[in-house]
C-alpha cells in the first residue's frame, strides 16, 4: 500500500508532479519529510529508499546549522525516472561537505548525499537557501 502524505501537504498547482510540506525545524521532522519523499516516489520504489535518506540528511543539516524555526521540503518529479528533494530553510550559511575522521561522529551527511544522488547543490534564496539532490532511475531495457 503506497504511503500516503500528511492532509498539510500541497501538491503543485501545475506542471509536473510535485509536493511541498512546511515542518518545524527539529530532528523529529524527519520523519515525515521521509513519507513525503515517498509518496512522491509512487511508481519509482527503486528511488524511495534513497530518496528518504537524502531527505533525512538534509533536513539533519537544517536542524543542526540553520538556526531557522521551520524549513520546507519540496520534491518533485521534473521527469519520468527523475527525483529531485529539496530542504529548504532560512538561512544564508551553504552546507560545506567535509571529510571527517575515523572517529568523528558527525560530517558525513553531504558525503552520503552526493555519493546516492546524480547532482546535489545549493541555491541562495533572498531570505536563505534551498539545498537539493536530483535522482535518476536507469533507463528500462527493452
């Protein structure tokens, strides 16, 4: 049975199918940024999994660097076989990816993101920032 978003959901007006959902910035947020992802996945379950991981570290990397009360989640399908997950939040800081230690507990959220994804970036915002990652599904052999 597909996972269904929350009633606060919105889909997009027009275009191609998207959903956006506003969320306290908290780790517990997560959660449902993680069934958004894939109930947007809907027909592409070889995306869900790394898409709600995706989602799960962005929205981590908000609550830990962004200082905001809430962010947003945004994904969209801009193509058949495509994904793209965005978090985004108020502030004007960009994530840095960094190499941690073997023993460092932390720092290892964007490395993860761009080693699943097809791209991953970050757009300045007038008020902050939207830091997204884009998946593609192989192509289907005939």
């Amino acid at each position: 049975m597909p996972v269904q978003p929350s009633n606060d959901t919105r889909p997009a007006a027009t275009g191609r199918p998207a959903y956006s959902q506003s969320l306290p910035c908290e780790a517990e947020s997560a959660i449902r940024a993680r069934r958004l992802v894939r109930a947007a996945c809907t027909g592409l379950a070889d995306l869900a999994d790394a898409g709600a991981l995706i989602v799960s570290e962005l929205v981590a990397n908000a609550v830990a660097h962004s200082g905001s009360h809430c962010l947003r989640v945004t994904v969209s399908r801009p193509g058949p076989r495509w994904v793209r997950v965005a978090v985004i939040d108020k502030s004007r800081t960009y994530p840095v990816r960094r190499t941690p230690g073997a023993e460092d507990e932390n720092g290892r959220g964007l490395a993860i993101v761009e080693a699943i994804s097809a791209r991953w970036g970050t757009d300045g915002l007038p008020w902050g920032k939207r830091v997204w990652a884009e998946l593609r599904a192989p192509h289907e052999e005939k």
